[in-house]
C-alpha cells in the first residue's frame, strides 16, 4: 500500500468543520461538524436528500475546501493547503467512486484504470500489471482490452471502482455508487466496496441505500447540515 | 539504496519524460477516437495551412514570371557619352577592348551629330526636323537597327565621307524617299537635302523601340557628317549591346577602357533597369501574401479554439474525475495543449499536402512552372501547429480551472 497510513487510531479528524457559501446568496450547507474516522473503518454517511451527506465527503476527499473549521488526515492539517498540494494529497491517498462511473468511452476498461495511477516513478508494465490485478479484483480482468462504450452500467462502475483501488488508497470515497444501478447490480457493487477494508483501505461511503448500512460498520447520519448524534 | 543528487535529478528527468510521453499517448488517443471530433478541430487550421501554402507557392510561382518579365525588361545596352573628344571620335583600338568583353555582343558608335536638322526631298518641299546621327556598323548592329531597303547597312563605313546617307523608315515615308538598290552613290539614288546639302539615300532602316528617334532620322558616317553636313556634332556616344543585366557592370568597365587617362570626360548614361521597382514588387507580393496566411492562420486558430472550447464543456465531466484524481492543473492543462499540438500538427501535414495540390493544379492550368522553396512546409507546419497552440490556450486554461467536485455533482 502506498502512503502513509497510520496503523490505528483516527485517519480523518473533523473538528468544527461547516460550509457556508456567500453566493449567490448567503447559505449554510454544513453545520460545524465533528468526527473522527479510524483508519480501516467502513463509515456509511446516510440522510436524505440535500442534507449535505455529499458535501461532507467532498470535504473528507479535499474536492472542496471547508469555510470553517479543522481537517486532519493522517495527523496532518488539510485546511490551508494550496490547490496543488490538495492534488498530490488526492493522488497518493484517495480513491473516489462516484454515482456514475465517469469512464472515458474511449479508453479500454484497463486504460481507465489506469486513469487512477498517478504515480510517475511507475513504468508502463508496472501501470498495466497494477490496473490489470485491479480488474482482477473486481471481476473484470476477462473485459480489460474491452472499450468503455462498450461495457454494461454495472460493469463500468466496477471499473470504477478498479480505478480507485488501483493505488491502494487510505482512503475510499464512494457517493452513491449504486444510485444508477438496479437492485443485483447494486448489490454487486456494495459487496465490492465492503471488501475495501481487507486491503486496508478506509471506506466513507454515502448512500440512501438501505443495504449499504448493513454492510457499513458504523452509520453516520446527517439531517439538515448536521450530523444527528 | 542511497541516491546521488545527480542519479536523483536523471530519475525525476526520466519521471518526467515519461509524463510528457503520456500525456502525449492521452491527447493522440483522444483525436484518434474521436473522428469527427478531431475532424471539426482541424479544419480550421487545415483549411488555414492549405491557403498560405497554395498562396505562397503560387506568389513564389507568380514571382519567378514577374523576375523572367523584368529580365526581359532590364537594360541591354550601355550608352557612354563623351564630353572632350576630338571630331575624330573614339579611338578604333579602345573600341575594339570594348567589343572584347564576354557581355558585349556588338558595340560602336552612335551619336548626334545634329538634333534639329532641316531635311526636305527638294528646295521647295517643306522641310522635316530630323535628327542627324552619326553610326559606324557596330554602333547599328548595338543599337538593334535594321536595314528595311537599300544598300546594306555595312557599307556605311565604306562611304569614306562621300555625300551618302542612310534614312530612318518613318522618315522616308513621310518624304516619300524610296531608295534604289545598288551600291551608295552609284547615281541612281534618291536625293534628300540636309540644311541644304545634297546627300543620296543608299537606304532606309528600321529601329527597336529603344532607338525609335532612328526611325526618323539621318544616318551618316564620321567622315560624311564632318564633310557635309554642318555644325561640329552635338554629342559622341558609343553604344554596346550587352548580356541582360551586365549593363551597369560593362558601362563602368567601358569608361575605364575608352578612356584610361580621364581626358575625354567620359558618362556613363546607361538606363537604370528596374531592380529597385522589382525589388518593391517583389516584397509587395510577398507582403501581401503573408497578410493573406495571418489572416487565415487567425480564422483557422479561433476555429480550433472553439471546437475545443466546446470539447472542454463536453468532457467537464472528464476533467474534473481527472482533477479529483490528482491531475494537476498544469498536467490537465497540458493534456489540452497536447491535443491542440497533435491536432496542429496533423492539419499542419494534411493541410500542407492540399496547398502543394491547390497549386500545382493551378500553376498546371496556367502552365507555369511550380515553384516551391524548400523550407515551405517546415515553416507553414510549424506555423499549424502555433496557430493550434495559441488557439489551444483558452481552452486549456478553461480545462485546468473545472473544479474537481464536477465529477462528483454531476
């Protein structure tokens, strides 16, 4: 794995960290909030819509900047960091699924894993070796030379999901993966993700779905830009 | 396993050739994916490429025929005019140095002996002002001068100051003169009165348009004008036909050899032939011809830019999963300028193909002779490929501002 993953205690530390947006009028996204995720842990963030659970894991995976508060990863202060520092932060710890796979269609389903390694030092049997064990990991490594066009919905998340785990990150980020998917192929996919733990990755996954609850170890809900205790 | 600096320094080199060369590998999968999308961004560069080439090479083309034209028009003859020479004229020796020269093809006397003579058939007729010209057969032969009737032109030096002439074509007509043939001075030629003195018309001769007073003039030798025509002469003059555009190389040669010493106060009269004005059309043309290229290197670069500003908002999505990932800004930004720079470089290589093809279809309608420069398509390509670049700005710095969180919110 590469990064600097603490063998315990907390990976992300929230402390006070709220949003507040001045345009286009003056509106609170997210309450200051606290919470601490431990590193290994699978975290559900769960609420109903526009209840900022979105907002919360932007701000957990550095995409936005919080307008208030302390963010710690790994020990070390997010708050403050410039856009290019956030970059190679994002690149070495973090692996994002999102509700649609977002694959370029004119790559090859191992070409877009290879999207996800944002290593430089690794040379072009590494990248292929790498993304293809990636698919392996996902059940696709028989689809890799196959066009992204050309995969299934379900198929193109678990690429997606290759494409995050491809540079074995602390942390996973996974908002809504299974949204646009039907109820086996979702199942599927949920399944995948709770496996993100035995390879030693941290899990923050925001979901409406039920069943992603269950396979959560712990459930975090968030009501009107707040965390509910 | 330690790391010198230097070791360190070729390990983040190689890292970042590497980059570069995927970067690279990305942007050219991009275009080759994508057809029609590669298409829409190219043509305008394309079509840009195409036209300053096709336009260039048809200026250069057009420019070879302006040079062949004004050639054609540069000065062929040197004209000397002495200001102190005795009545004997130049000397035969140093003449004879002149003709020698490897760019002179005839060279001799033709000078004025009297510019307005009275010159009538008979005392009662109306007398024509001609011009009164004093020629050897060198000073004819330079001068271009045909012989149209009449004794030939060669025995004007064998008249030996008989009281014999020569007349120009428009000259005769307008007297009505129309010499016997025969030998000069044999008694049946016609008679002309020059300021009074009877001379017989062994001829008439013709003259180019560079000499047309000839046409209407009275030709004599020397030794006829110093006999019996009067006055002393008004100018001496030799004239030499030469090589197109050795005249003003051989007309400052020709005073130093007619007249070593500087005593006979020798100029150099010979008609400028033209490179100035050549010169100002040729860089007129050229001028021209680069306004056209900028001028469609513009249309054809603000065209690139806006299919790949419409690329950028189609792939937002794209860019922004990228960004999330941990592309940089400069990495994403220059994902967009590679594909900008491949995509110059292949409407550079298509575009310089068509122009070539424009021209020599047209150069072979209008039977010229293509002419290309050698460096042409090093430059027009690389002209593409700016032109792509710059257009290639906006839209990269657009590319490299989309917020990570699009991939998320979208």
């Amino acid at each position: 794995m590469t990064g600097s993953t603490p063998g315990s205690g907390a990976l992300v530390e929230l402390s006070g960290v709220g949003l507040e947006i001045a345009h286009p009028v003056r509106t609170r996204i997210l309450q200051p909030t606290d919470l601490e995720i431990v590193a290994g842990e699978s975290v559900a963030i769960v609420g109903p819509s526009g209840a900022g659970k979105t907002t919360l894991a932007s701000i957990i995976g550095t995409l936005q900047s919080p307008s208030e508060g302390s963010y710690r990863f790994a020990g070390q202060e997010m708050v403050g960091k410039t856009r290019k520092e956030l970059a190679r932060f994002r690149a070495g710890q973090l692996g994002f699924v999102f509700q649609q796979a977002h694959l370029v269609e004119y790559r090859t389903a191992r070409a877009n894993v290879e999207l996800g390694l944002t290593d430089p030092s690794l040379n072009r049997a590494g990248r292929r070796e790498l993304s293809m064990e990636a698919l392996r990991r996902v059940g696709l490594h028989r689809l890799g030379e196959r066009l992204a066009a050309h995969l299934s919905g379900g198929e193109q998340q678990r690429v997606a999901i290759a494409r995050a785990l491809v540079k074995a990150p602390s942390l996973v980020i996974a908002d809504e993966p299974t949204s646009a998917l039907d109820q086996r192929t979702g199942q599927a996919i949920l399944e995948l993700l709770a496996g993100v733990g035995t390879l030693g990755a941290t899990l923050v996954l925001v979901t409406h779905d039920e069943r992603a609850m269950g396979t959560a170890g712990r459930v975090v809900t968030i009501v009107d830009g707040g965390i509910r205790p | 396993m330690t790391t010198t600096p230097a070791s360190d320094l070729a390990s983040r080199a190689r890292q970042r050739v590497g980059e570069v060369v995927r970067v690279s590998a990305d942007a050219a999968r991009a275009l080759i994916q994508r057809p029609m999308h590669t298409l829409a961004m190219i043509a305008g560069v394309m079509l840009a490429v195409a036209s300053a080439t096709a336009g260039v090479v048809v200026a250069d083309t057009q420019q070879a025929r302006i040079d062949l034209r004004f050639d054609l028009q540069r000065s062929d003859h040197v004209v000397i005019q002495a200001d102190d020479l005795p009545p004997a004229g130049f000397p035969a020796q140093q003449l004879r140095r002149l003709v020698a020269l490897e760019p002179v093809t005839a060279a001799g006397e033709l000078s004025i002996w009297d510019h307005s003579a009275r010159v009538s058939r008979s005392i009662p007729d109306t007398p024509v002002t001609s011009n009164v010209v004093v020629a050897d057969v060198g000073g004819l032969a330079a001068a271009g001068v045909l012989g149209r009737s009449g004794a030939p032109l060669e025995l004007i030096s064998a008249t030996s100051g008989a009281p014999v002439a020569w007349i120009g074509d428009r000259l005769a007509a307008r007297l009505g003169v129309a010499p016997a043939t025969g030998s000069p001075g044999a008694g049946q030629d016609a008679q002309i009165l020059v300021d009074g003195t009877p001379l017989s018309v062994a001829g008439v001769v013709s003259a180019p348009s560079a000499f047309g007073y000839l046409s209407g003039a009275v030709v004599v030798s020397r030794a006829t004008a110093v006999e019996h025509v009067s006055g002393a002469g008004e100018n001496m003059r030799v004239v030499a036909q030469v090589r197109p555009g050795a005249a003003k190389a051989v007309g400052g040669y020709a005073t130093q050899a007619l007249d070593p010493q500087g005593d006979a106060g020798l100029r150099d009269l010979t008609p400028p032939d033209g490179e100035i004005l050549k010169s100002n059309v040729a860089s007129d043309l050229r001028r021209i011809g680069m306004a056209l290229a900028v001028v469609i290197g513009l249309v054809g670069m603000l065209t690139a830019a806006n299919t790949l500003i419409m690329s950028v908002y189609q792939r937002r999505r794209e860019l922004g999963l990228r960004s999330a990932m941990g592309w940089s800004r400069r990495k994403i930004g220059a994902l967009l300028l590679a594909e900008s720079a491949l995509a110059g470089l292949l409407a550079g290589v298509l575009g310089v193909g068509l122009g070539f093809a424009g021209a020599a279809i047209w150069c072979e309608v209008q039977d010229w002779e293509l002419i290309i420069e050698p460096l042409l398509p090093v430059v027009v390509l690389a002209g593409g490929v700016l032109a792509s670049l710059v257009g290639g700005l906006l839209p990269a710095l657009k590319a490299a501002s989309i917020s990570p969180l699009t991939a998320m919110r979208s």
